[in-house]
C-alpha cells in the first residue's frame, strides 16, 4: 500500500560575495511510495541513549524522481534526512522499477 511523501529542499542563491549558498528548506515535490519501517539496532553508549527511527521507501516510476541525498523527507509526520545515496529498484531481469532510499534519524 503506498502513502504520500514530501520532498523538502534547500533553495539556493548568493550571499554579498556573489557565493552560492543555501536558502530557505521548501516543499520541493510529493510523491506515492511503499514505506517500509527499519528495525536498526543500536548499541546505547553514555553519550546517546536515543531512539533511530528509519524507513526504506520504494517510488514506483519510469525514471528517476531527482531525489538527493542533501533532501528531507516527510515520512509518517517526520522529517528525516536521507541516509546515503539514491539508489535504483530493478527488477529480477533489469528493468528499472523507480527509485529506493533510506531515511533515519537518532532523536535523543
């Protein structure tokens, strides 16, 4: 069964310098995917006795949807970071099926 997820992204422009740097966290795009909860473990040290709450999403697709690995993703009322890159779902023989990534998060 697939549910809305919102791609949040950091706008661009330049400072006084004429430097790129990053703006304002956006809405960028929302799409339907298969959200599949991440059982991690976690050995609890005394600095962080925190929960990680993570999800692997598949979005079903005929190419890729542009995710990055920089965006936000509001999954199940939480905003989570991607956690490492885009990958693709192919099929047994191949075929591209859409794109699959993880988010996570260790809330304190």
């Amino acid at each position: 069964m697939s549910e809305r997820i919102d791609v949040y992204r950091a706008g661009s422009g330049v400072d006084a310098d004429g430097e790129p740097i990053d703006g304002a966290i956006s809405l960028w795009q929302s799409f339907q995917a298969v959200v599949a909860p991440v059982t991690l473990s976690d050995t609890p040290d005394t600095a962080s006795l925190g929960v990680i709450r993570g999800y692997t999403i598949y979005i079903r697709g005929s190419e890729p949807t542009g995710i990055l690995d920089s965006d936000l993703i509001d999954v199940r009322g939480h905003r989570l970071p991607v956690d490492g890159i885009v990958g693709e779902w192919r099929s047994l023989r191949g075929v591209y099926k859409g794109d699959q990534l993880s988010v996570r998060v260790k809330a304190d």
